[in-house]
C-alpha cells in the first residue's frame, strides 16, 4: 500500500504567497496606524498649542427676570489680557442677553462671578468664547 500525503512538506519550497501577503499588509497596517496616530497627536498639540487663553462655565444662576450671575473660570498667560463673551438664553434657545468680560494682565487662573444682563427671564447661560484681547 502507497501512503498518501495531503500536502507540500512544511519549509521545503519557501513561503507561501499567502503568508508573504498576509506579512505586507500587517506592515502597511501598522505603519498607516502610526501615522494616523502621528496626526491625531499633531493637530491636537497644535490646537491646545495656539490658545493663549480659554474658559469655562461653572455655573449660572438666574437672579432676576432682568439679570444672570454666571460663575467663569479663566486660564490665560500672566502676561495676555483677556475678553471672554457670555450669552444668556432663554426657554426657547433664543439669545437674551450678551455681555464681554476683560480679564488683566496680572492674573493667569482666574474664578469670577459676572452679572449679564438680560431682555426677558433667562433659563440658562453659556460662554461664547474667549480671545486676547487685541483680537477682539
């Protein structure tokens, strides 16, 4: 009786296509993987890069029908004076009051509780944006 074998002996004849495709795309997977994260890392760098100030609401408080205490933090440079803008909404999303804040030079972390003024009863409060000021 002849015995039958079912395939080419192992590492006789080289790799097989398959196995030197399959190594290709692992590489150029891997390297397009690196670049990819290379880029998320660079734009993310370069936009917390080019804010010379920023902030935030911490709260809000509606004190009146005609008025807002809004609470804001601010990070800047000690040396960069700073106008962030605070707008108040009303129930239906509509925009009821607007006011600019100026933050001086002297301070870098700053926490301030500002009153906006409002055209009818706000129901909430949010920070538009902050530039330096020489920008605004």
């Amino acid at each position: 009786m002849a015995t039958v074998r079912e395939g080419l002996p192992v590492g006789r004849y080289g790799r097989s296509a398959d196995q030197r495709a399959d190594r290709k795309l692992k590489i150029l997977g891997a390297v397009l993987g690196a670049g990819f994260l290379a880029m998320i890392a660079w734009f993310g760098y370069s936009y917390i890069a080019g804010q010379d100030i920023s902030g935030r609401v911490t709260g809000y408080k509606v004190v009146s029908d005609d008025a807002v205490e809004v609470r804001l933090e601010v990070t800047k440079d000690t040396g960069t004076t700073g106008v962030c803008t605070v707008r108040t909404l009303d129930e239906d999303h509509g925009e009821v009051g607007r006011k600019d804040f100026t933050f001086g030079k002297g301070q870098d972390d700053v926490v301030k509780v500002v009153t906006v003024r409002t055209t009818a009863r706000a129901t909430a409060a949010e920070l538009v944006g902050c530039d330096p000021a020489s920008t605004h």
